[in-house]
C-alpha cells in the first residue's frame, strides 16, 4: 500500500505549493469568477456554526476522504458524515434541497450549477483537486500498453462511470473517442452510476477492464492499472460549494479550508490527486 501510494504521489507532489500558490480570487489569470483560495475570509455575519457537517462527496474521494475525516473533525471540531455517489445526481438533489452542508464535486462544472441555482454561499467556492484517469484490468487478463490497445476483443467489456451524471464516465468517454476507438467499442461498455462502482465491476469480474478514477487504486497491485495521458480528455477539476442557508456554513467552510491546506494537498496526492488547477 505504501509503495502505491509513494508511486501515485509522485505524479503530483512537486507542482502542489506552486499550483496552490497560484490560485487567484477571480480575474484575468486567476481562478475564475466565484472560485476563492480562502472561502473562511468569505463568511457571512449571519452564517452558522454547529457540532455536524453534512457532506455529499464524489466518490472518487471515498478512500482519501475516510482516511482524512478525523483530522477534519479535529480541526474543525465538528463530526462529519459523508455520502458518496455521482457529482451530476448530487447536484440535482442539492438544488432540489436536498439537506447537505458541503458539496464536494469531481467536476466544477456541477459546482458552479448549484451556484447559479442560488444554493451555494457567497464566497464558498474552491478547486481542491485535479483527477486522473487510468486503466485497470481484472486478475487474468494483461494490462493494455496504452488506451489505444483496449480495443483488442480480448476485452470483451468495459467499464466506465456514466457520462450522463459521472464527470468520470465523461472523461473515459471523451478518452475513448480521441483515442479512436470509441465506435469499436461502444457495444462493449458497461456503465456503472459511479466512480466507485466501476472500478468494483473490474474488481468482481463483471468486467474485463475499465477506465476508472486513479484515487480509487491506491490498495490495487500496480501491475493491476496504468495511469493514461491527460491529453486525452478535459481536466478532471475537483471543486467544492458551501451551501447556503443550512445554519452550518462556517463549520463547512472550515471542512472545505482544511482541504486546501498543505497537510490535505499531500494527503490527496497520496490516493492520486493533483493539484486544483490554477487557470
């Protein structure tokens, strides 16, 4: 597990300060309109505090978040209960009132829906995380050299999250057509609701081989997975959103501060992440 995690820190442990660093508070340059570096700075007079943050997490952040969530709760002296699942249904749900305190997205895109919406806090927007994506292969079969080679019919399925609601299965399939072989195997994919669940088609065999969320390799054999060319797909930016009008909005912010610090950018580096973008 150690070895693992040491291999996927290395794709983004050294830019972490400078990409951090880099983040602006709107403008020319900097983070677009509404995405901040500090969203405590942002709290409103009339914002609450209490003991429970609620959050609605994509779930591509399930291992690093759980391995995380005592020392968010230390630092902000609150307790945190977690749900997981895709960042396109959450963000329905939230705008719909769903009871949630912190929305942490695998997509910004999402993020920046529930805020024209009006259900995210002025100021309580910031880019956490970069994604990635890589290739895993279940027990039995050889890993692909390349996303190229997943066309080869000794994969007969594949899993991806699903595109409609899943910035995951969005990005797989953007991979597969730049890749050009989307129209070869389109009849072969398995959609999965979530992250989480394609990675668990591969693992349980449902599945020859999927292009899933790298966080959620960390305890996987390293000949198991390959990490695929960025270039194949739009970033993957990770954002959360404060939401508004819970009664609980500075202990969110808090929760959401704690993941720009350095000890969490490290700590998300660990499971694979990069860091926020700066532009």
């Amino acid at each position: 597990m150690r070895a693992v995690r040491r291999s996927l820190a290395s794709l983004a442990i050294l830019g972490a300060a400078a990409a951090l660093a880099a983040c602006g508070n709107g403008g020319p340059g900097g983070e677009p309109q509404g995405y901040v570096t500090d969203v405590l700075a942002a709290a409103a007079p009339g914002e609450g505090m209490r003991p429970s943050v609620a959050i609605a997490a994509a779930s591509d952040l399930r291992l690093a978040l759980d391995a995380y969530r005592s020392a968010l709760e230390t630092a902000c002296s609150a307790s945190i209960t977690v749900t997981y699942g895709s960042s396109g249904q959450f963000a329905r749900q939230i705008i719909a009132g769903a009871p949630v305190d912190l929305f942490l997205s695998a997509d910004a895109r999402y993020t920046d829906e529930v805020a024209r919406e009006g259900r995210a806090a002025p100021g309580g927007m910031a880019r956490y995380a970069r994604g990635r994506l890589a290739l895993l292969v279940r027990p039995g079969l050889p890993l692909p050299a390349d996303l190229a080679s997943a066309a080869s019919p000794e994969y007969r399925s594949i899993a991806i999250a699903n595109p409609e609601h899943a910035p995951y299965g969005r990005a797989a399939e953007e991979a597969l057509r730049n890749a050009g072989i989307y129209e070869q195997v389109k009849g072969r994919l398995v959609l999965a609701e979530n992250a989480r669940q394609s990675v668990d088609y591969v693992d349980k065999g449902n599945a020859d081989l999927g292009i899933v969320a790298l966080p959620l390799l960390a305890g996987h054999d390293p000949a198991t997975f390959r990490v695929l060319d960025d270039n194949l797909h739009q970033p993957v930016d990770q954002a959360g959103a404060v939401i508004a009008g819970t009664g609980t909005e500075r202990t969110a912010r808090c929760v959401l501060q704690q993941l720009l610090s350095p000890a969490a950018q490290q700590h998300l580096a660990n499971y694979g992440f990069e860091p926020p973008s700066a532009d």
